[in-house]
C-alpha cells in the first residue's frame, strides 16, 4: 500500500473511531425490540432491576462481596477470545444459548434464558 492510500485509511479509521465514540458517549438509553421495559446504563454504584451496563469497580467489589456474584463472558461461538483472556473466575456462554435468528437475533424468553444461566 502506497503512502497516499495509507494517509486515506488514517483518515478514515480516524472517522470511524470518532464516530463510535461519539454514539457510545451519547448513549444513555436502549430499549430491545418488541419490549416495553426501557433499560438505563448504570451511572452510579447502585443498579436497578431494569439496568445493566455496570463499572469494572462495581464488578470488583460485587465479587467480593456476594460470592454467589458469576461473570459471564457470553459471546457467538466457542469462546476463542474467552481462552485468549477473560475475568478470573469468569465463565463463556454461546449467545445462541439465549438468542436465535429464528427470534431477530433478540434474546429469547426469560424461562428458556434462566436455564441457560
């Protein structure tokens, strides 16, 4: 790749980042498909029951706190980024445990989710 094509993906690989930041930085609600509960971002050290997003901080002292506290690191397939790296004592879950193309891709009722868990 030649210097000017480089200077063109520096440019736009700048783009994009700013972009993603300014969305996750303006995010403060989410709201899943075909739901009516809307659920916040955590942004103090209490979550509701309808929040979810907390701080690594929170994570740590819950785990410390509650030994009944599970980290999940749910994501598509086996897990190859789980076994690369993860949280001490967090476990992997395939997302296509809770989720279906069949279902939007949304996450799959609260019964079918709890025997996932």
């Amino acid at each position: 790749m030649d210097k000017k094509n480089k200077r063109i993906l520096a440019v736009i690989t700048s783009i994009l980042a700013a972009f993603i930041l300014m969305v996750g930085l303006n995010t403060n609600q989410v709201q899943a498909k075909a739901s009516t509960t809307s659920q916040r971002l955590v942004k103090n050290n209490k979550p509701g029951e309808n929040d979810f997003f907390v701080s690594a901080k929170w994570v740590q002292n819950q785990l410390k706190t509650n030994k009944k506290t599970v980290v999940i690191e749910a994501s598509y397939g086996p897990g190859k980024e789980y076994k690369k790296a993860h949280l001490p004592g967090a476990v992997h879950m395939d997302t296509m445990e809770i989720e279906t193309e069949a279902n939007n891709w949304n996450i799959l009722p609260a019964a079918t989710c709890e025997k996932a868990f």
